[in-house]
C-alpha cells in the first residue's frame, strides 16, 4: 500500500473517542468501530440508565451489546502499521474555535496550514498537496491561514478585487474599475502594494533609527544612573570617614578638657587643703594660749600674774586669710561656658553647610526634555525670581528696586573693589545662579538694553570682547532697541524683524540646551531661540548702551 494512499485512510482506522489508532477493535450494531476498552469505558458510564448510544451516531441500544473483536480489521489495522500508517492526528492538530479550518476536510476539521488567494479557500497540509503537485495551482498565491479570503471578494460583482481605487482608497475588482470607479485613478492591488511597501519600509526605518535613538537614550541613561549611583556611595564613603574623623576629634577634645579639669581640680585642692591645715592648727595654738590665758587670770597672787602675763600675752601673726574666695560654683563655669559656645559654633556651621550641600542643588533629571511651552501660562510655572548681583555692577550703574533693578547714572557710585566687577561695560549680573528650567522678564524704559545670560567665568576687568555679553562664547545676549532687536554670540549678530516691545520674556532649559526670548505685549512672539550645550550654570545679566536707561526684573505672579 503506498504511503499517500495510507495518508488519507488515516482517519479510517482511528478510534473517534482516544483519537489514536484502532487497539482491540470491536464493531458495534450500527457499524461504527472502536478501541474495546474506549467503548466499554463510555457505556459503563450510561448503566444507570439501561440504554446504551454511538458515541458517533447517537443509535441507542437495549440491552448492552455483547463486544467481540473484530479480528479482520484488527489484522488490517496491524498489516497496515507495518506498512507506514501513523497514528492519527493530535487533538492540537483540529481546529478550535479561534483556528482557520480545512475547507476540504469531511467531519472533524483540521487546522488549515495555507490560504490561497486564488482559490479563496483554506487546506490543512494533507489537501494542499495539489497545489504543489499540480501545474495550474502551483501559481496561485499562498497566505498564511485567514478567515478573512472572503473580503476579497467584491460584494457587487462577486468577484475577487484585483484592483485598487487612489481616488476612493479602497479595494475593488476588475469590472468597478469599468463601472462605478470609471475615470478614477486605478492600479492593480499588486501595483498599490509595491508603493505601500516602499513607505512601509520607510516608516520601518524611521522607527528602528528612532528604536535606536532611544537605546542610546536608555544606555545613557543606565550609564547616568551608574555615574550617580557611584557618585553618591563614594560621598557617603567620604563623609563617614570625614564625620569619624570630626567625631574622633571632638572625642580627643573632650578628653584633653576633661583632663585639664581634673588636673586644675587637684592642684585647687591640694592649695585649699595646705591652707586648711595652716588655718587648723592655729586654731589649736590659739585654744591652747587661750588656756594659759585663761589660767593666768585666775592666778591670786598679783606679783606672779605681772610677772608671767609680758609672755602670755604676745599672739603669733594670724595666717593670711585674704586669699579665701569661698565660690565653689563659679571655678569651672567659664570652661562650660567656652564649651558651650563652641557647641553652639558648631551648629551653627553645621546649619549652613547643610544648606549648602542640600540635595534640592544636585537633582539629577533623567526625564527626557520636556515639550517647550507654549503659552504664558505654562511658561509662569518655571518663573524664577532675579535680583542682582552688586559685586558686579559697572561703577556707573545704579541698583534699586531691592537690587532688581538697574540703570545708567552719570555719578559714580561707591561700589567697594571687588575682583567680580565690570571695570568698564556698563554690566551687571545675578546672585542667582540658573539651572534646570527658568523663565523671567525684563521691563525695559529707554533705548539699548541688552537682555543676556553668561557663565560666572566670563572676564570682568578691561574693555575688550573677552567682557561684553554676546561678544564671546562665554555669553548670548539680545539686544532690545525700539527699531527692533539683534541676537549676539561670539560677535556674531542675528537680526529679528520683529517690531520692538517694551517687555521680554526669557526662557531657559538648561539641560536641553534650550534658550529663547520673547516679545511680551498681549501675545508672546518668539523672536529668537538657541539649541546648544550648555558646560556651566548661567547667570542672567543685562548691558546698557545708551544713557538714561533703565531695566527691571520683572515679578511675576
């Protein structure tokens, strides 16, 4: 028997209810063929009932049949096992409720392997064999299983839609392309989907390169998160050692006071004891004269008391009690005291540093840059509070306002030499130092202001580029005038046409390297904005190039 033929017997010689190869078969009255202890283990489970069914064709039976084995297709089943037939198909090989079935398959379905488009039908592996076999199906289309072979069919003109309308972008077949679609742009499905493949791919690119970016972002990130997490172990490490140390310190201090005390204590005492000594035993010398005196005035005879009263009557010099400054409680106040006030010193430098290397300066942003704003609104969350720096104020600048504001002034101000001043730029720039994201305004009243940011490195002494905001790389600086403005880096100038405005808004996102400014009035116009890296923190400043003008950090609310 030939393998093909033993392949589409398979089912034939397969018990319905264990799936697998007839064992022991037996024939029941209805003709239908089982594995003997298959059926004997169904029936046992309708004794109750007295009435025995085909687990295929429902037939009922009275009374229970008796079971023989049917020795003629035990032998066949037997002969053609030798032959090359298989057991029958596993339970997974049928098609669920979810699976695409075999269109040609008779009874139980198995699941289809191949849809053609052609054809618009499904086959299991068994029956798809004719199209690989035979020469008119061997160029019909083959897809992966799909319930979906009728949608392409054309619910019009019942046929398959090999055409592709642009004009309406929808499918449709040869004669919607003659009728209802006549005069429309149409090409073959083919033909649309050579074109939809090409952007397919390029839309495939544009995200790998973008899944590619991201990983980038991601490694950097990790690598960043690395870099804070050993930044932040080796600052506990060092600050452990460094607070060991101070308390070891403190220990040691604590000791040589303790020891110093002790000592004062016994030297203080060994003198109050020497004296107490002293003072003792005088007080037995004085009990001891007040004796003889005391017998002497009780002596009847008058010449003997003359006689003995010249040398009972000389007292020995008292001991020096001058000294005596009975005050237990005040002898080692001061040293309290002192100790006292270095505590308090202490603290008091413990406070500052503490706010000094608070973590609120070292937040490390690893979110990916924020979308810009886009209204004022959104640009007032970020608003930062401007106040100037006097320190470094052109001598010819008068600060007011509570130092937010500044204007040229033709008297010279007395402004103590400082090594941060602008010695001749009329310049000045903020306390505050800018990161993260920041945005405030300058009012401006009178002509040449210019509205900058620049790093805390930037020269200060001498007139040379080195020191003018927008002059150099160390600065970027608009220049707002009333016929317009300019933008300057490095000396390089960018004209905006944009009609002048009174108020400017300034907004910066440090770590994006995002820095723009805007006219403000009843709308904000973006007049100028820089896309760079910033390598330090800013400073807003401002620079004066005419007199009589004066600018002002705005307060927002």
């Amino acid at each position: 028997m030939e393998q093909k033929g033993v392949q589409l017997d398979r089912e034939t010689f397969s018990c319905s209810i264990c799936l697998d190869l007839l064992k022991d078969p037996v024939t029941i009255p209805c003709g239908h063929s089982y594995c003997m202890s298959c059926i004997k283990t169904h029936w046992n489970g309708e004794d109750q009932k007295k009435t025995y069914s085909c687990p295929q064709c429902r037939q009922t039976f009275t009374p229970k049949p008796v079971l023989m084995k049917n020795t003629m297709l035990a032998d066949l089943v037997e002969e053609l096992k030798k032959t090359g037939l298989q057991a029958a198909p596993a339970d997974h090989c049928y098609a669920g409720p979810e699976d695409v079935a075999c269109d040609f398959c008779t009874g139980r379905k198995l699941k289809a392997f191949k849809s053609c488009l052609n054809c618009l039908v499904s086959y299991c592996e068994k029956h798809l064999q004719l199209h690989y076999n035979v020469g008119q199906f061997k160029k019909h289309k083959l897809v992966d299983p799909s319930k979906n072979l009728q949608e392409n069919i054309c619910s019009r003109h019942d046929e398959v839609m090999k055409m592709f309308c642009r004009t309406d972008q929808q499918s449709i077949c040869y004669l919607c392309s003659v009728e209802e679609h006549k005069g429309h742009d149409t090409v073959s499905a083919a033909a649309e989907r050579t074109e939809r493949q090409r952007e397919l791919e390029v839309s495939r690119q544009n995200i790998q390169q973008r899944i590619q970016d991201r990983e980038k972002d991601v490694k950097l990130l990790q690598q960043e998160v690395e870099a804070v997490s050993h930044s932040a172990d080796k600052a506990v490490e060092d600050n452990e050692k460094i607070f060991t140390e101070l308390i070891r310190l403190i220990q040691k201090r604590s000791s040589d006071v303790k020891q110093q005390i002790r000592s004062q204590q016994e030297t203080e005492v060994s003198r109050v004891k020497e004296l107490q000594e002293k003072l003792e035993q005088e007080i037995t010398e004085l009990k001891r004269k007040d004796a003889e005196l005391k017998k002497l005035s009780h002596t009847e005879d008058h010449n003997q008391f003359l006689h003995n009263y010249p040398s009972l009557s000389q007292l020995s010099e008292p001991t020096d009690s001058s000294s005596i400054n009975i005050c237990p409680l005040s002898y080692f106040e001061d040293v309290t005291a002192a100790v006292s006030e270095l505590r308090d010193q202490l603290q008091d430098i413990l406070r500052e540093k503490r706010t000094n290397i608070s973590l609120t300066g070292t937040d490390v942003d690893v979110l990916l840059p924020e979308v810009e704003p886009k209204t004022r609104a959104e640009f007032l969350k970020y608003k930062q509070e401007i106040t100037l720096d006097p320190n470094t104020a052109y001598t010819y600048l008068l600060l007011s306002e509570g130092n937010r504001k500044a204007g040229t002034t033709r008297q010279q101000q007395s402004y103590p030499s400082h090594p941060d001043r602008f010695t001749n730029w009329f310049q000045v720039l903020s306390k505050e130092s800018l990161t993260g994201r920041c945005y405030w305004e300058v009012k401006r009243r009178g002509r040449a202001v210019g509205v900058a940011v620049a790093y805390k490195n930037i020269r200060r002494a001498g007139g040379s580029n080195e020191c003018g905001f927008g002059f150099n790389d160390k600065s970027w600086s608009l220049r707002c005038d009333t016929n317009g403005y300019e933008f300057w880096f490095n000396s390089i100038c960018a004209p905006v046409s944009v009609p002048g405005s009174s108020r400017v808004g300034v907004y910066l996102d440090h770590r994006a390297g995002i820095l723009s400014f805007y006219s403000i009035s009843e709308t904000m116009t973006l007049l100028h904005r820089v896309q760079t890296t910033f390598t330090q923190p800013l400073y807003a400043g401002l620079c004066f190039y005419d007199n009589g003008v004066t600018a002002e950090f705005c307060k927002l609310k």
